[in-house]
C-alpha cells in the first residue's frame, strides 16, 4: 500500500471523523454555486435590468467566497485540533512530520474535491427552487427556467479548487512542531489560567471612547475612516482581553462566583472567550456588515414608501424656465392619457418667485396656491393675509437638512422684511410644515403680484421669474395604498414617462414630469434585489456562524464530557448540568451578536443624515430583531444536540 492508498482508506475508514469538515465544506460548495447559477443566469439581465445591479450580485458573491474561505479555514482547524492524539501514534509509529504534513495535504485535498463535487450537484439539485424563491422576492414577471451552468461550474470549480489547494499548504503551518506527549494528550492536556492584560483592556475602554467622541464631530471620510479602525481594534482587545478580565473580576467577587452553578460555568469561561477570541471578532464584523447592509435596505424601503404615502399627487409636471408655452402640449398629453383610462383628475397650478430681500433671499408662494395644497394634503389653511404680512414656513426639525440648517434657522428669526428698491416692510410670522424642505414664504395674492412686477423691473432680461409646477390629484388613486407592477397608475405612469422624460434624454428639455407609482415601483424594483442579496448573505453569515460555534463545541466536547462525568460523580444533577452548559453556550452565541448590535447602531447613526434618513433606528433594529430570532433557533438546535451529547455521560 503507497502513502496515496493509505491517505484515501484513512479517509474512507474514518468517515464519521471526517463528516462535520466534509459537510461544512460541501455546505459552502454548494451556497456559492447556486447563487453563481443565479448571478449568470442568461434570462436575469432581461428581467433585472441595470450594470449596478449585476455588480452588486457579482460583490454579494465574493463575499460568500470570502465567508466561505473563513468558514472552510475554521472547519480545517478545528478538524486538526480534534485529530492531534491521532498524529501522536503516527509519530510513536515512526512517521516523520514531512510524512503527516503530506497526509494531511492528500487527505484535505481528497475531501475538498469530493466536496466540490458534492457541493455542485447538491446545489444543481436546489437550483430550481432557489429560483422560484428569487422569482417570488423580486417579484419577477416570468420564472427563471433551468439552464447548463457551463459559467458557474467553471468559477465554483477554479475557486474551490484553488481554496483546497492553498488551505493545504496552509495545514502544515496550523499544526506547528508539537512534542509527541501533546499530540497524544490532544485537549486533554492541562490548560494554564489565562492571562490578560490590564494596559490592553483599558485600552478596548479608549477606543470605544474614542469612537463615540468622534461620532460628536463632522462627518467626513477620515473621520470614518479612525472610527472603522478604532472600532475593529476595540472589538478585538474586547474579546481577546477586557472580557476575560471582567471573567476574572467575577471571579473574584465570592458571594456571586459560589453561589450555586455560578462555579461551574465561570471556571470554563474564561477559558472558552481566551480561546475564542478572533471567533468572536470575526462573528461580530460578519453581524455588523450583515445587519448594517439590512439595515440601509430596510430604511431605503421604508423612505420610498413614505414618499409615496406623503405625495397626493399622482403626477407633477414641471416646465423648464426656457420652454415657453411648449409644455402645454405634452401636459395636454397626461390629460389625454387620463381620460383614455377613465379616471377623474383635478390638474392644480402652483406658481413661485424667488424674491431677494435686504435681510435675506427666499421662494414666494402666493395664499390662494399655497391653501389649495393644504386642501389637497387635508391640512391647515391661511386664513385672509393682509397685503403687508407674511408667512414664513419651515420644516419642522426633525426634517431639516444638516446643509440647509443654518438658512433654516437664520429664516425662523425673521420678524420683518424689506424691499431693496423701497422701504416696503412685511410684518414675518413663523409656521411649519412638513410639505417644505426650505424656507417657503406665503404672501396675500396681491403682494405676491406687486413683487413679481418688483422682480421683473429688477431683471428686465428674464420674461418670466415664475417657476411652475402641474399637479394631478386622481382621487380614484389614494396614496395610502402602496402600488404594484399590475396597478394602474404604474402602468400609465411608465407610458408618460417614456413618452415626456424621453424627449428630454433626445436633447430638448421641455420639463420634467414626475410620476409617484412609476418611481415607487422603479424604487421598489431596485431595493428589492439588494434585499434579496442581503437577506441571502445575512442567511448565509447566520448557519456560517452557527457552525462556527458548533465546531467548537464539537472540538471541546470531549473534554466538556470528562468535566461533567467527574462532577456528576459528586452529586451534580442533569438539571444543574442543563443550566451550566447553557448560560455557557448562551454567552458563546449572544455576546457577540449583542456587541454587533451596538455597533451597527452606532455606525448608521453616523450615516443617518448624510444617507438623507429620517431615522435608521426602526429598520437597523428590525434587521437586529430578525438576526436575533435566527440565531435563538440555531442556538436551541446546537443546545439540543450538545447537551443530548453531555447527557449520554451523566452518571
């Protein structure tokens, strides 16, 4: 029998020691290669239109190979650590470590193709399913039919191949020079109270600190930049260090650390954080990505729905300043589309300068248009403004721009305004309204007339100062219902905005018009492909990281099993063993998707405003919500399996 005969009937012989890295790698085979089959889909650009889009997919895809590569390196390691007494009786036998460094290679190379090869016809067998559920989510006009995957054979099988290969030159590192006495000891072996470092925790302390004082300052690229990096150096120090030292300090605390089971579990962990340290950070930047990324979605969905729902408006048309009366003609085009549809509209006219005062410049909106707006949008009316007064209305704060902020705030300190040519003064009360992002300044018709003829003696050039819009109010079009690809107002709106917006692209801008359904649905359309990207990484981060754990506990077990056997021996009950294993395995699944949590808080909180959100509060804890709920239902899985495990040696 040659080596390469010994190498293949090892594995062959030892199935059950090699399933769980078999599995694992098989498992990240088979995600990466369905989701190419989706990407290189020939039907998917006709249906999902876009470069941006396809990159994003293509990006999404290197991040599954780049979680695949940690996933697959994990699994490896933790296979090795787990074979230790087993290279020690080669040793004892004869074998040389360039011997046991080649069987390790030939095995990990014979388990990687044979899990290429599983991974792909698995994922071949779920494609079409995969398929269906995409079709669903992006709500698709047609299904995506089977086709030969030539593209995604060919990536899956150079990019795994290639992974094999480089984690299997990588083994021989991982393994290191041991004495043959710890090769057969394995983790059995007696492991040293773990030190920290006192300098190193206070500063996981600083960093944290530190991040949230520049989160204080201006937003700009380098601050990010220093809160990124200070924030993966206190993450780290975190795990590696302050959380082993508050293990410690617990510990310490007597009455708390011998009251009941407390002894047990704080023993081991501080152990197990020590030990899983760069696990736990690695976990936590997956979470943060993951829940940051669906976060952003979330809020783009929500703000794109509270557009719709806010605009009354089922169409806007706005004439560009060098149109003349061309735009009558392509309004006359939205009239002749309604009617052919059958619906009843209301067309509303509103007219505005742009007016320079000594003590500021603003838009001017005369009484009659802004009332007709406030009729249409159910609320509150001017009633009766006298020629020399005026109203000032502004957003309310939590709507306001951060670069419009100080006209804002200048603009609401208004008490009086004056004309430059005349000493005409206008008596400014103040109002808000949500319906304006800037200062909008309502006057009584006849003023507004008087400073339109001020304006034009002032610019004599312009014909016309007015800016104008076209409002349609189609009562037979609510805006509280959200609209889908089949309703009406999407597809008249998509017909008009190929038919007028189209013409602008040719070179001749005539105006713009703006449709609330078609926008909605492009909007819709587009967020729903990154929700599907998002929530297929978040599922593929969360069982990634579910069998991070799972592998170490699967390594720990034996020796979790010496541990309980012994203690059960002295009167330790199942129930108390339940309890122990579980605050452990709770600490092991939670703290990390806690501390991930609080940082994608904190990140989006930053972006909250530069991304133009109202709020990214509700869809980032949405996004936390739903990782949580996963993770619970992984944890009550590994939980029952390990503790059926941890029972079978309870005397």
């Amino acid at each position: 029998m040659n080596f390469r005969q010994f190498a293949f009937n090892n594995v062959k012989r030892n199935l059950r020691a090699y399933s769980a890295y078999f599995l694992s790698s098989a498992f990240a085979v088979m995600i990466f290669f369905t989701y190419a089959m989706f990407i290189f889909h020939p039907e998917l650009e006709k249906l999902i239109p876009g470069p941006t889009t396809k990159d994003t997919m293509k990006v999404a895809e290197y991040m599954i190979f780049i979680v695949a590569f940690l996933f697959v390196l994990y699994s490896i390691s933790a296979f090795l650590k787990a074979r230790k007494k087993e290279f020690g009786i080669l040793t004892i036998h004869g074998a040389k470590g360039s011997q046991i460094n080649t069987l390790i290679i030939l095995e990990n190379m014979i388990i990687g193709v044979a899990a290429i090869l599983t991974g792909m016809g698995s994922g071949a067998l779920l494609a079409k399913g995969f398929f269906i559920l995409a079709a669903s989510m992006l709500e698709m006009k047609e299904q995506l039919p089977l086709y030969p995957p030539w593209e995604a054979i060919g990536l899956t099988s150079a990019a795994f191949l290639g992974l094999f290969i480089f984690i299997s030159l990588l083994t021989p590192f991982m393994m290191r020079k041991k004495r043959v006495l710890e090769l057969l000891l394995g983790s059995n072996q007696h492991k040293s109270e773990p030190t920290t470092s006192i300098f190193l925790s206070l500063l996981s302390i600083f960093c944290f600190i530190c991040v949230i004082w520049f989160m204080k300052q201006d937003v700009n690229r380098l601050n990010m930049i220093i809160i990124m990096l200070l924030g993966l150096i206190g993450t780290y120090f975190f795990f590696s260090q302050l959380s082993v030292f508050l293990v410690r300090l617990l510990k310490k605390n007597r009455r708390f650390f011998w009251r009941k089971i407390n002894l047990i579990w704080l023993s081991e962990m501080a152990y197990k954080m020590k030990d899983n340290a760069r696990m736990f950070f690695m976990v936590t930047i997956l979470i943060t990505m993951a829940c940051s990324f669906s976060g952003i979605v979330l809020a783009f969905q929500q703000q794109s729905a509270e557009k719709f729902t806010e605009n009354p408006f089922a169409f806007t048309y706005n004439p560009s300043e060098k149109a003349g009366d061309k735009w009558k003609a392509e309004v006359g085009k939205v009239d002749q589309e309604l009617d052919q549809v059958g619906v009843k509209f209301e067309k509303i006219m509103i007219n505005k300068i742009y007016f320079k005062f000594k003590e500021t410049e603003t838009s001017i909106m005369k009484e009659s248009d802004y009332n007709q707006l406030m009729r249409v949008h159910k609320l509150e009316k001017i009633k009766n403004l006298k020629d020399n007064e005026a109203i000032m209305v502004t957003s309310p704060d939590n709507q306001i721009d951060e670069r419009i902020k100080e006209e804002i705030e200048s603009q609401r300190k208004l008490k009086q305004l004056t004309l430059k040519e005349k000493n005409h003064l206008l008596t400014v009360e103040q109002k808000e309204n949500m319906l304006f992002d800037a200062g909008m300044l309502v006057v009584s018709d006849a003023t507004y007339q008087q400073l339109k003829q001020v304006a034009l003696q002032a610019d004599s050039k312009k014909q016309d100062l007015e800016i104008s819009s076209i409002n349609y109010f189609v009562p037979d079009w609510p805006s509280d219902r959200l609209p889908t690809a089949s309703s009406l107002e999407v597809k008249v709106g998509s017909k008009l905005d190929k038919a007028i917006n189209s013409e602008n692209e040719s070179g001749e801008s005539i105006g713009f018009l703006q449709s609330r359904g078609s926008e909605y649905f492009g909007s819709k359309q587009a967020t729903q492909v990154y929700m599907f990207i998002g929530i297929f990484i978040a599922a593929v981060f969360t069982v990634s990281i579910a069998s991070f754990l799972y592998f170490k506990f699967y390594t720990d077990l034996n020796q979790d099993q010496r541990i309980y056997n012994r203690l059960s021996k002295i009167g330790l009950t199942a129930k108390e063993m339940n309890r122990s294993s579980t605050i452990q395995m709770a600490s092991l699944f939670f703290i990390p998707l806690i501390v991930a949590g609080l940082q994608s808080l904190i990140s989006l909180s930053m972006l909250n405003h530069s991304l133009g959100f109202n709020t990214l509060y509700t869809p980032v804890l949405t996004a936390i919500g739903a990782f949580v709920a996963l993770q619970f239902i992984q944890f009550l899985i590994v939980r029952y399996l390990y503790l059926r495990q941890l029972k079978r040696v309870m005397v």
